[in-house]
C-alpha cells in the first residue's frame, strides 16, 4: 500500500473530497481530508466516513492513519 493507492480509495468514496497524504514506510499514514460532507459532524463520525472508503485495507495493509477531517470553511480559516 502506498500514499497514492489511500488518496485514491478515499477519492473513490469520497469524490468531493481534496485529499493529501503522506506516508513513507508503506504501513503509516497521514491523511488531511477535506470535504463538505464533514459539516456538522462529529470528528468521530468523518473519521468512520474515511474510514469506511478504505474498508479492509484498515488494519492490515494500512497499520496506521492520522486523520485531520475539516469542511472547506475549516480548512480556510487555517
């Protein structure tokens, strides 16, 4: 698994979405995903939303993944 097989999992389930991701040892990941569909929700909830695109790639092929989830409003007020 790498950076852009994440980015185009998530891009699938997700395809409003802007995704960036990083990640160089192929099992830990970092992932900044921003979309709409995270307004008001839980962080909870738009981390099982990402989740949800990379099915059972969580926990085997993906070990780790740091999750930053913000709406497009969030994400300009940074």
């Amino acid at each position: 698994m790498d950076s852009q097989a994440i980015h185009n999992l998530i891009q699938s389930g997700m395809p409003d979405a802007k995704i960036t991701v990083h990640g160089a040892d192929g099992v830990h990941f970092e992932a900044l995903v921003v979309s709409a569909a995270f307004a008001g929700k839980m962080p909870l909830a738009r981390h099982r939303m990402v989740y949800a695109t990379l099915g059972e790639h969580m926990g085997n092929a993906i070990h780790a993944l740091a999750l930053r989830t913000l709406t497009p409003e969030e994400a300009d007020r940074q």
